[in-house]
C-alpha cells in the first residue's frame, strides 16, 4: 500500500533525512520517500497505516502534519 502523507516545516535536505529516518522507523512502513518542494512524503507499508504513529513520530523529530 501506498500513502502520501502531508508535512509542514521542511526547509532543507537535513529536514527531509530526519523525516525519512521518522517515518521509516514506524511499524510496518517499508520505504518512505520524502518529497521536500511538494512538502509531502510517499509511504510504502503493509497493513494500513497507524496515522498516529506516524504523527507521533514526524512531531518526535520536530515537525507537523499538515
Ligand atoms: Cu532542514
């Protein structure tokens, strides 16, 4: 499966390492490509995504949902 997930406050490709890096890191995601002018990231996972993990985690490393 595949979700596009939106976030707010990426300025630069550190940003887009530690929101990878966050978003990997939440269960059953396999990949996640971030992209940083559209603000948003493709999430490759196997069982519907927990969108609070995935909040929890993006706002652990210092950004928001959007
Ligand atoms: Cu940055």
């Amino acid at each position: 499966m595949n979700t596009t997930v939106k976030i707010k406050g990426m300025s630069c490709n550190h940003c887009v390492m530690a929101v990878t890096k966050a978003l990997k890191a939440v269960d059953g995601v396999r990949e996640a490509t971030v992209d940083l002018a559209q603000g948003q990231a493709s999430v490759e996972h196997d069982n519907p995504l927990d969108m609070a993990q995935i909040k929890q985690h993006v706002e652990k490393a210092g950004f928001e949902l959007d």
